[in-house]
C-alpha cells in the first residue's frame, strides 16, 4: 500500500562515487568520509536531514565504502578506551545521530550515474516521498537547515523540487540548469520559486536555459523510480536524474526553489578548502562568544 503520510521520513545518499579529484586520498578512504574540521561530509549531511526531522538514512554504497557503516556505528573498544576521560566529549555528536537515526544501506555495483544510483536505493525507500543529498555539497546558515526549508514547501505544493544557485554561465557545463516560471509566494522573495519547464544536464553556457544551477539537494515523489526506469542513458551513457525529473516538470510536477544559506563544492579541492576554511572561521567565532559570555 502506498505510504500517504506527507512527512517526508527518509533521505537517500548517494555515496558510491570514486571521488576521483581527490586522489590518492580517496583511493581507500571513500570521499563522503573527507572531513571538514572534525567532522565527516557525510555526517553534516544526515545533521541536516535530521533537522527537516527525518530519522531514516538510506546511503546508497559501493566497493571500498565500508568506512561509512563503521562510522555510523558503536565503536565498543573506543568507547571503552575514552569512557570517563577528558577525550569522551568528542563523541557526542555522532553519539546524538546514531541515536536518533536508522541507517540502512546497499550497493550500487556498477557507477551509470546519479539516476541509476537514486533507483537503486528504491528498496530503502519504498513508495513514499523523499529527499536526496549529495554529501560533498555542503550547505550551511544560521537559520533553517536547506533541506528544512525545501520540506515546508513540499508539504504545501506536493510535487518534486530541486534546490538551485545563481551561476557565473561559464560554469553551466558543470550542473544541470534549469528554466521556467515563477510561483509567487507569499513568505518568499521573488523570484525564489520557479516552476519548471526546461532541465538540460551540464550544457555549454550558450545552451544554457538559465544561470539557475541543480544542486544536491532534492525532495522527489516515488514516481520518479518508474520514470527512472524508462529513462534512456545521456551524456557519458550515464542515467541522469535531470532527464527524470524532466519527465516530470513537463506535467508541471516540479518546483525549483532558489535557497537561503551558503553551499560549498566539496567534490573539488577549492570548495573544500573553502568551505574548511569557512566553518574554522565560524567555529572559533562561536567559540569566542561562549568565552565572552561566561567572562
């Protein structure tokens, strides 16, 4: 039976890729597991499914990710080892997310692109809506969690939506760009909602439709794994999600929402360093204001 309780309860991470541009360090160690500070991409991830109060994590894996499962697990001789000492603090965070979270996995055995890895966590997922994050876009403000935001808006339009970003139009080839036209909201700035027509995976910036970039954040209705499934191979005989959801946009079912906060491009070793530095910066600002406050 189909699931219809419209709270979104499970987010999907695709997290197979070979994270190449970041060799040799991803040779053994899997690109979602790259830290930012102390903290794994992957984990601020699932924190910010957590805070659109999603509690099942669906990671989709691949050869050589065993790291991912360990992380998200009770690591029985460590514990003991810190248990009582100055050193046990670090640990409740991912303590906190272990608690509060299911974890379930499986394999995407062969890389045929963010389509074919989406279709292959449907058993994790079911018939039921869901969002998407890709780790390695880090996404960060001082209010409301991305993805938080992109759930209130689900839950008054019912329809797929994408999360997108302002991009200089020599960078169209790196996204997928969509167009379309605008959804007035009322407790939005204009412009901020687009109801989309047009999506065309990583075109040459004078085929491109826009300067509004996908980015890895997506809520998706379960139709999409029947369209996926009927989806022809694209560019670089890769299954695109961006075709899908195209299928769905020319029924009117998808909604681009140009987001509030900060996104870093951590599949690339400048985003990353950017973003490190970023959350550094933050971090010991938050730091400073805590001293300040017991002074």
């Amino acid at each position: 039976m189909p699931n219809d309780n419209t709270r979104i309860r499970k987010c999907l991470f695709p997290a197979a890729g070979y994270g190449t541009r970041f060799l040799p360090a991803t040779k053994a160690i899997p690109k979602e597991m790259l830290p930012v500070l102390t903290k794994p991409l992957l984990q601020y991830g699932v924190e910010e499914a957590i805070s659109a109060k999603m509690s099942t994590m669906a990671i989709v894996t691949g050869r050589g990710k065993r790291a991912i499962e360990d992380h998200f697990d009770i690591s029985y001789e460590l514990e003991h080892q810190i248990k009582g000492t100055s050193k046990e603090h670090y640990l409740t965070e991912i303590r906190k997310v272990i608690t509060n979270c299911t974890f379930s996995y499986t394999r995407q055995i062969e890389m045929k692109g963010l389509g074919h890895a989406i279709l292959c966590g449907e058993t994790l997922i079911g018939d039921e809506p869901f969002a998407v994050i890709l780790a390695d876009d880090l996404c960060d403000n001082d209010g409301e969690s991305v993805l938080s935001q992109m759930t209130k808006l689900y839950e008054k339009y019912k329809c797929s939506i994408v999360a997108v970003e302002e991009i200089p139009p020599k960078d169209s080839n790196k996204y997928g760009v969509i167009a379309g036209d605008v959804i007035s909201h009322p407790e939005l700035d204009s412009g901020s909602l687009v109801r989309v027509t047009d999506m065309v995976e990583k075109p040459s910036p004078e085929n491109a439709p826009s300067n509004l970039a996908i980015i890895g954040r997506y809520i998706l209705t379960p139709d999409i794994f029947d369209i996926i499934k009927d989806t022809k191979p694209g560019k670089g005989g890769e299954i695109q999600i961006t075709d899908a959801l195209l299928t769905q946009a020319k029924q009117g079912k998808v909604i681009a929402y140009k987001f509030k906060g900060k996104r870093f491009d951590c599949g690339s070793v400048d985003g990353f360093v950017e973003a490190t530095n970023y959350f550094y910066k933050k971090n010991n600002s938050s730091k400073n204001q805590a001293k300040d406050g017991k002074d």
